[in-house]
C-alpha cells in the first residue's frame, strides 16, 4: 500500500501542506524570521522526517526531495503562514485536524514502505514514528527550543500505534486500502482524543 | 562545470577555508569553546552544507568528506581562528569578501552538480541554496543559537539567485566558465551590496 | 578487526547500552521529558554516532538500525533511565566506566570499519571520533545546550587517539584482537585519568 492509490496520495500531500503550514506558524509565533527563514523552518518540518525515513531505509535521494508536489506544497503551505499569520492563528482547530492527518498518513505509509523494502517489524515502527515526528523536532531545535515531542502531549505515541496497527493488519491479512486507513484512522482517533482530553505521555515517577 | 577546472577548484578551496574560519571565529565569539570545539565548528561550517548536498542528491560518500585538501583547509581555518582569532577580528571586512566567495562559488557549483546528476531546476536551486547556507545553520545550532541566515541579513537570497543564474545560463547557451563565474559574480554582488547597505530580506506585514 | 569478534561484539553491545543509560540520564537531570522524550535522548545518544558514521562512508542503511540488538539495547538503557533514574544517580563512576568503554570501542571498532572500507588514515580518524562523540552531541543539542564535547573535559582527543592507535598497530602489523583491545585500552585510559585528574583540552590563548 503506497502512496499510487490516488486517495493516499492526497492525503500525504494534504498532510505535507499542513506540516509546512503548522511548522511556519509555530516559527513565526516563536522567532521573528524573515521569509526565508519561515518557508524554510516550514518546508523543514514538512520534509525533514521523511527524509531522515529515506537516509535510514538507504532509499535516497529523498522521496519527497525528487517529487516537486511535495517541495511546492511544502513552500506554499510556508508562504501562507508567512503572509497571512495572524489570521490563521483563528483555524487553530482546523490545522492541528490537518497536522493530525499529516501524523497519522506519514505514520502508516513509512511504516509500509520500511516493510516493503525488507527492514524488520521494529525497524519498520521506528522508522514509521520517526517520519511523523522528526520534522517538529527540526523545526523545534532550528528554532531553540527543547522539542515539543519529547515533552508533552501525546504525538509520538500515535504514530507508533498507527505504525504498528498498520503491519498489524497486513499480518492478519487486511491488506490495501482498508488497512491503510484504519491504521491511520486509529492514530487520527487517539491524537485528536488526546488534544481534546489534553492527555500527556507518562513523567517519570517520584518527585519533579 | 565542475571543481575539475583549476580557477573553481581554487574558489571552492578558499570558500572551504574562508567558511570554516568564521564559523569558527564565530564560535569563539559567542561561546567558551576548547580547542576540538572551535575546530570541530569550523569544520562542520565548511563541509556541512555539502555533506547535506550530497545525502540528498544520494551522492555519498561526501565530496569534501573523501578529498583531503577539504579536510585540512577547514581544520586549517579553524585552527587559525582557535590560534590567531584576536588579531583576525580587525581583518572583519576581508574575511566578509573570502565568506562571501565562498556562499557563491557552493552555491553555483552544487546548482551544477544537481544538475549534472539529471535533478530538476527546482532541486538544482534548493541544493544549491542548502550548500550554501548549511554549514552555518549547522554552526548556529551547535552554539544554541537561532541560525542568523533565517533570522537577519540577505545570505541565502543572493545563494539562491546565484544557483537560479548558474541553470539559466546554460539553459540559454552560456556554458562553461563564463556562465559559472557570471552566476557566482552575481550572488557576490547581491551579498556584498547587502552587507553595505545593510538590507535584510523582508519580515512578514503587520505589527511585530 | 570487526564486531564479529565475540569479544568486541559484547563490547560493543555494552557500548550502547551505557550511552543510551548515560545520555537519558543527562536528559533527565536538565529536562523534564515524558517517557518517549528520555527514551527517544537515549536512543539518539546510543546509535546517532554510528549513524553519521555509516552515512559518511557510504554504508547505509546504518548498521546499528539493521540490527535489532542495538535497538533493543539502546531502548533498554533509556527505559533504565526512566525508571530508575534517581537510583542510578548514585551509581555515576560505574555509568562513566561503561561510558568510557562505548567511547573506546566506538572509536576504534569506527575507525577500522572506514579503513576496511578503503578510506584514508584521515577519514577513519575523523570517522572514529565522529561516531564516539556524536551521539552526545546531538543529545545536547536535543536539550538545549551547547554539546559539552566542543566546551570541556577530554573526551575527543582519546577518541582520536584511539582511532589512530588501532590504525598505527595495524600498520606496524599488530593486528587483530590485540591492536584493537590495545588502541581501545589506551583511549580508555586517557579518558578515565581526564576524569580523575579533571583535565580539559586546551582553551584559546589570551583573556577570556
């Protein structure tokens, strides 16, 4: 399952805009950059992960560095936060639904394309998480600041379940499209319950 | 077009050195660092956008990594900043003009060599833009700072421009020598002009 | 001289593991992560080393991902970390020991990987204190803070003296287990003695 069945492959595509567009508004809200600054802070949160996937899988050049759709809607989805900030900060609820698609779309197909390739179950989940997370840890450390992901909310976590739902299903023989999106379906579900519940991953225990 | 002529491959040197110098320099001002630390920045300020150029273009092992001379010249200015970096603080205008050689001669090249490679113009100039700008942006994360080329002055606009102008003069005829060192006259112009008249690239409307 | 060798295998094994429980630990005592935070610092700091390692010379995917050991190793240390951490705090000359060992056999076992590969004496030593000191580095940047490798303490220069140890007994025709448990015995030296007499690499000349 990749990303030629035409409704994947919108998704990504939504999924890399919403990644550019969350990223650059996250940088311009932290940081007073200039427009190269934020497109690039953007098109880094929405490309990065997938290009470490690529480094680690040894599938370079980068999947998304070799497709023009995902650079374009990587620069777009930077260039409209650049320019219209301020009033997009009011569809915050509509965006962090996009970013979610984006975690729960990048989660799954990385996982299938690290299966694809022969890596292993493990490898294949890392690899899935790592795609879905690593650009906003780019974006977070370009920007100077301690990841978002390693600290709070509930982001990695999602995308390791939907990972791993993923191999799941084609394991039990649910192969295709039904698989694909209910793996994705079940990260969307459990990112979007936490925002709502404001659900953290566990703090060590004992005393702060 | 490629570092085979001897005048490039002597322009891609002195960019090395002249890179890893003030990373360096750099470094040294902004934080207490030993010895390997402020050669260890100089360093990665040289060879780290190319390194980058080359991951992505799935041409590794590293250029700059496999050819000595890049080696020594970049440890070589880091050692010089590490040694020398008082006396090399009044030379501030000199070594502007070396970094400003450098960011067009990495810029231009790298276009070329993405392009020879069978990458598309869009990738071209992207590559050409990241080689540029990379090992800076590296050296700025390495000392906890927000990378200056997304916050303040014109550095990876003129990079652009340059790699833009390198594949548009081949496009139309203008190969060899003549285009290249055209292209990377003009990011030079821009970069110094910029500095000159201290011109930033634009911040995003509205209040601050 | 590889990790086929039983010995350097196990050596090597517990390399990563005291990275991994030495980088969560750091984490942990600067940052209050959740639990996929201190595993994720933990994992980076274990395998990031032999990543950019395997990324230089050209020998992806990187063998520690390939190998579901050191996965599990690295994500042994950081869960260690996350729920013992307080314990362990008192445990810090014994987490050095082990510590100091990951940085002996990374050095060595690094640098003969790149010479096996037909790299020159130069890159191998660069490869060798890469992968030892690498991993730390991108755990402190992950943390905020400058790496403590570019600013105190000796902790590159045994890993260079190691990796040029291993490379000099091979070509004096010292080879096989001795040249390496040599190589790796004299960088562990140097490192515990630094600690013990707190000796840092020089810093630059002048006032401060």
């Amino acid at each position: 399952m990749s990303t030629e069945t035409p409704l994947l492959l919108v998704l990504d595509l939504i999924g890399t805009f919403a990644f550019a567009l969350n990223g650059a508004l996250t940088a311009v809200r932290a940081e007073r950059l200039d427009i190269f600054g934020v497109v690039t802070v953007g098109m880094f949160t929405a490309l990065g992960g997938g290009t470490i996937r690529d480094i680690l899988l040894d599938s370079l050049p980068p999947a998304t560095f070799v497709d023009v759709r995902y650079l374009a809607l990587a620069a777009a989805g930077g260039l409209l936060a650049f320019f219209l900030g301020r009033l997009l900060e009011r569809l915050s609820t509509f965006i962090n639904v996009l970013d979610a698609i984006g975690l729960s779309v990048f989660a799954v197909l990385s996982a299938y394309k690290a299966s694809t390739l022969g890596f292993g179950v493990v490898q294949a989940i890392i690899v899935g998480t790592i795609t879905a997370v690593g650009g906003g840890t780019i974006r977070d450390i370009m920007i100077g600041r301690v990841p978002t992901v390693l600290r709070t909310e509930l982001y990695a976590i999602p995308a390791m379940i939907g990972a791993g739902g993923a191999l799941a299903a084609n394991a039990v023989g649910v192969h295709g499209l039904p698989g694909t999106l209910g793996a994705a379906a079940l990260c969307f579900a459990i990112r979007m319950l936490s925002l709502r519940f404001n659900i953290h991953a566990p703090y060590r225990p004992g005393p702060p």
